[in-house]
C-alpha cells in the first residue's frame, strides 16, 4: 500500500515543481502570443505559488527545527519535519488554481488532491498531523497571496517575453 502514496507523495515533491516550471516556462517562451495567454497564469500564478512555498516552508524548518518522528529508519528524510514542504506545495497550488479557476467542480479536485498529497506523508511516517497541516496552512496562504498578487508578479517578468 505504501507504493500508492509513494506516487502520490511526489507530486509535492520541490525536485519534481521545478521540473514542471522548466517544461512550463519552455512552452510558454516557445508559443505564440495567443498561446501564452492561455497559459500565462500557470506559468506566473501557481509555479510561483509552489517556488514561494517551498522557500517559506523551508526557512520555517530552520526556525523551528523539529525533528522527525522517523528519525533512525531507511528512507527516511533528514530535513527537519515541521511544516511539511510537500503539504505546503500541494496546498499553495491547489489555493493558486482555485482562486483562479473559481469553478466548485475544479476546487473539490484540486483540493482532493493538495489533501491526498499531505495523507501520504502521513502514511508514508515521515510527518505527524501537526507537520502537515503546518504545511497546509503555510500553502494556502502563499496560493491565496500569490493569486492576489499574481500580476504583479507577470508585469515583473514581462521583460522577458
């Protein structure tokens, strides 16, 4: 059982949101005026969301420096535990796609998923129940502020497209 929260684990994995801001920032550079539009609030909405919250979260662990329940065990992090930056991440994207799509249908999925996201850190025992709902709340601040923010955030990189 623990393989399926593998998977869903990554998905707030930082190593795998950088990847993603790549291949976005790519399809961006490389489309047509038209095209960007359509994607120019994923590529300066939510990819800053997820960029914002892992570094937040991670100053947060330096801060508060709170060890690991699973401390001594194979696979497990050595990064401090609270707030989980995957939580963090899943929350501050699913915030960021909410705010924008502002549909009912689309935020039961997106905030399906930040949850499931944040339940396999849990299952996986690399986090207690403090650790990510830290990260929640960390992520849905940085979404919802990010979204509020989220041209000024394309007009400070306009100059590069």
């Amino acid at each position: 059982m623990s393989n399926i929260w593998q998977y869903i684990s990554i998905f707030g994995n930082f190593e795998f949101g950088v990847s993603i801001v790549f291949l976005s920032l790519l399809m961006y550079f490389l489309s047509s005026k038209k095209s960007q539009q359509g994607i120019r609030w994923f590529v300066f909405g939510v990819l800053p969301a997820s960029i914002l919250a892992y570094i937040v979260t991670s100053m947060l662990k330096l801060a508060f420096k709170v060890p690991r329940m699973c401390i001594g065990l194979d696979g497990c992090p050595q990064s401090y535990s609270f707030p989980s930056d995957h939580a963090s991440i899943a929350f501050a994207v699913a915030v960021a796609l909410m705010m924008y799509k502002k549909d009912l249908r689309f935020s039961v999925v997106f905030m399906t998923f930040a949850i499931l996201v944040a339940v396999s850190r849990l299952m996986l025992g690399v986090h207690t129940v403090i650790d990510v709902v830290g990260g929640a709340v960390v992520g849905s601040i940085v979404g919802w502020l990010v979204y509020r923010n989220h041209e000024k955030i394309y007009k400070l990189f306009s100059w590069l497209g």
